[in-house]
C-alpha cells in the first residue's frame, strides 16, 4: 500500500507512506525499493531496500509525480510492477 500527501497544498514537497506484507506462510518482508516518476517519464529509484516505510519526496514546482513500491522478500523473491509501467 502506497499513500502519497502533499505537504502544502499546492506545493512540490510531499510525504510519501508505504506498507508491504507476505503471505502468512511467506519468507516475510526483507526491503522496498520505491520509484518515482516526474511528469509521466520513466520510473527511477527514490529509495533503494530500504526498512524505512515514509519519507518526504522534495519535488519540483511545475512538475507531477508518480510513486510505485516493490517489496523483496527474505527468500529474494521480488514484486513486480503491474502491466504498463515501466
């Protein structure tokens, strides 16, 4: 689960909240990586596995963005994003 607040109203700064989970029989959550893509591009790393599950994404003004989280578990198995995002 990804939340993403901006900070101000209108403003280019946001606090970005995410959450993974595994199976109750899974290798349990080791990491998440989380992209962000500026004005539609492509996605790049943000924060890299990391344990940490918030942080402030400091944005340009003018610009939109877009976040996306995957979680690697502690066997390695990594998320995959969904269809059409790349």
């Amino acid at each position: 689960v990804l939340t993403v607040t901006p900070l101000v109203a209108g403003g280019s700064d946001y606090l970005v909240n995410w959450t993974a989970t595994d199976d109750a029989a899974g290798a349990g959550v080791k990491h998440v990586t989380v992209y962000v893509a500026e004005d539609g591009s492509t996605y790049r790393i943000w924060k890299q596995q990391t344990t940490e599950t918030s942080g402030v994404y400091t944005g340009r003004a003018g610009h939109t963005y877009e976040f996306l989280a995957l979680a690697t578990d502690n066997a390695g198995n990594r998320e995959q994003p969904g269809l059409g995002i790349s």
